[in-house]
C-alpha cells in the first residue's frame, strides 16, 4: 500500500501555516497560559489565550515542532479568535471526531478541513490534536475562573 497522499491544495496550505504561522508570539494581556507537549514526535505548544465575558478576545502560540503540530496550532487561533468559548468547543469536538472517529468534516470546520487526511496517519494524529487538548485546558481554566471554580 502506498503512503496516503494529502490533497495537494491541503498539503499547500498546511506548509503555508507551517512557514508562515499566524498569531504565533504570547499575549500581554493573556487571560490564560496553557503548554503541552507530544512526545513521541517532540512536538510542544504553548497557547496565550485573552478570554472576557466568555468570548476569546485573542489568541496566540508559540512552539517547536513538526509542520502538522505547528500549522495545526497557527490555524486554531484564526479559527478560535473572536468566537465565544462555546463556539471554539464546539469547532474542537467536531475536529476530534474527523481526526479520531474519522467523521466527515463540517462546515463549521473551514480551512481545518485541510487536516482530514492525517486522520488516515495515525502516528500524526497526536501532532495534529497537541494544540487542540491545549486549547481545551485553556478553555476549562477561562470557564472554571468566571464562574469562580464552580463549572
Ligand atoms: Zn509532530
């Protein structure tokens, strides 16, 4: 059997985050501080995140790793900023089940479609989710602290 082939205008825009990552840098105002890391492919990320009155003002990473790990954190920020914390958990769920469960992917997705061939690469499916199960860390602090530790 072959290697499976990511779709080349999918391959093109993951290489694109990867050389060129969106939001990447920390926040000054960040609300929350979040790091994880894949040790199998030595992947890490660490997410700012500015979360008010349930919406995520702002959003940036930094990080080291392979090009799945690093597109895929440049892309959640886009994907995550401005939104409320509902929203991002749902894009979050419905990533997971493209990637874990092998669900087709959503519309709610967008450019994140561009991941759904790595769920037909089992080893990267760790790379892929780091900034995601970071994300939701984040998120699960931001919804503990507004509701004073009573989720
Ligand atoms: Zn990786």
């Amino acid at each position: 059997m072959p290697e499976p082939q990511f779709d080349d205008l999918y391959r093109e825009l993951i290489l694109d985050h990867s050389r060129r990552p969106r939001n990447r840098g920390a926040l000054a105002g960040a609300t929350q501080h979040v790091e994880g890391v894949n040790p199998v492919c030595g992947d890490a990320i660490a997410l700012d995140l500015a979360v008010h009155d349930g919406i995520i003002d702002d959003a940036a990473f930094s990080g080291q790793g392979c090009s799945i790990s690093q597109s895929s954190a440049s892309m959640l920020t886009e994907r995550v900023k401005g939104r409320t914390v509902a929203e991002a958990r749902r894009v979050m769920d419905r990533f997971r089940a493209m990637l874990i469960d092998g669900a087709l992917p959503d519309r709610e997705l967008g450019d994140l479609e561009a991941f759904e061939g790595v769920a037909r690469l089992p080893v990267r499916v760790k790379c892929a989710l780091l900034s995601w199960n970071v994300l939701q860390e984040g998120l699960d602090q931001a919804t503990s602290a507004a509701t004073g530790g009573n989720p």
